[in-house]
C-alpha cells in the first residue's frame, strides 16, 4: 500500500503570473522615474542665458564681411564652457572670437548695455572704440586686440570701464554666475549686404547647453 499523501494549497498559475506583472510594473516605474529625476537634476544644473545678440553687415565694401556680439551669463550652478557660436549654421572659429569676462570691466552696466557697432576696416577687422582716455591707456596696458566702450565717446565714459578684448583660442570657461561679452567676426559670406533687415538666426551653446536665437541683420 502507497501511503496517502497529503492535501497541500498552493498559488495558482494566473496567480503566480499576475504577481510577477504587478512586481514588473512597479520596477519598471521605479527605475523611468529615478532615471527622470536625475535628467532633471542634471538640467536643472546647467544653464547658459544670452542677451543683446546682435549681427552687422558692413555697407560700404560689399565684401561679404559681417561681425556679431553676444553677452553671455552661466545662470547654472556647474562650470560651463561656451565652446558654440553659429550663424545660420555656419560655426564661427574661435580665433574670430574676442572676449572680456573679467568681473570688473563687465559690469552690469556693460552686460546689460547695447553693444555697440564701432565700423569695420577694408580687411574686416572692427575698429577699437576708444572711449575715455583713462579706459583706452588700461586696454592698451593690457596688449589686448580689440577695445570697445559700450556708451560711447562722452565725458561720463571714465565712469564705466572699457571692454577689452582678448582673442580666444578654445572656449570660454564660466564660473556659475560668471558673464562674458564676446564679439566674433562671421566667415567671409555668410551674411552679405543682401541679407540686411532679414532675419537670422545666431546658436551660442556651452556643450548641449543653449538654444538658437533669431536676430535681425542690421546694414552698417
């Protein structure tokens, strides 16, 4: 004789089956949900913020020159490095990149200001604005290429420094909460006389960081 087995309960298949798709579900909204925070924690993080962006067509040598400025704030709270500046897709080389981020010449004054178109020479260099005496001796003690004063040539111009412009070689490193004033010259074509009064569009970026604007081209 067989000895008699005993009655045991166990989980029905659908049971079993139904269980694992709830534990599935709830993994799986775990992990977008973690994976989410961290995106947004990331972006969050990293900020680049321009303004004043403007784009000159020289008028009077038709020879295709064109030049743009910029002012640029890391509003994030990691460093940046501002490595992009395009024009209708055309990326501007950082040797026609020339920058002042030094905190005691851009002031809130000059970052907030209109940047200023000062002409630009038969072999489309922009011209230095000298701006007050005082302003023009420190850019010059500084050996920098380029001088722009952003409120012209006054009496009062002692009163808010000049910008002076250092070439750049690579990108331009930004401390959070740091500002840089960049003026770049556009590849020869890119924007010509024709292109005066039409719109454009200008892409700053530090990295995935930063989002195209769309300026008008104004003659000059």
């Amino acid at each position: 004789m067989f000895p008699r087995t005993k009655n045991r309960k166990a989980i029905s298949t659908v049971l079993t089956t139904l269980i694992i798709l709830v534990a599935s579900v709830v993994l799986g909204t775990g992990v977008v949900l973690y994976g989410t925070s961290l995106f947004q924690t990331g972006a969050q993080s990293k900020a680049i913020s321009s303004q004043g962006v403007q784009v000159w067509v020289d008028s009077t040598q038709n020879k295709g020159y064109a030049w743009g400025a910029a002012a640029i704030r890391n509003s994030g709270d990691k460093l940046l490095s501002v490595d992009t500046i395009s024009v209708r897709g055309t990326p501007v080389p950082f040797s026609n990149w020339y920058f002042d981020s030094s905190s005691t010449r851009v002031t809130t004054q000059n970052f907030q200001a209109a940047l200023n178109y000062t002409g630009i020479s038969n072999v489309g260099k922009i011209l230095n604005y000298t701006g007050a005496a005082a302003a023009a001796q420190q850019c010059a003690a500084n050996s920098v290429p380029l001088a722009i004063y952003e409120f012209g040539q006054t009496a009062s111009s002692a009163t808010t420094p000049q910008l002076c412009m250092s070439q750049a070689t690579g990108p331009i490193s930004l401390q959070p909460g740091a500002k840089v004033v960049v003026y770049f010259r556009l590849p020869d074509n890119v924007l010509t006389t024709v292109d005066a009064g039409s719109s454009s569009s200008v892409a700053i970026y530090a990295g995935q960081v930063g989002a195209p604007q769309t300026v008008t081209v104004a003659s000059k």
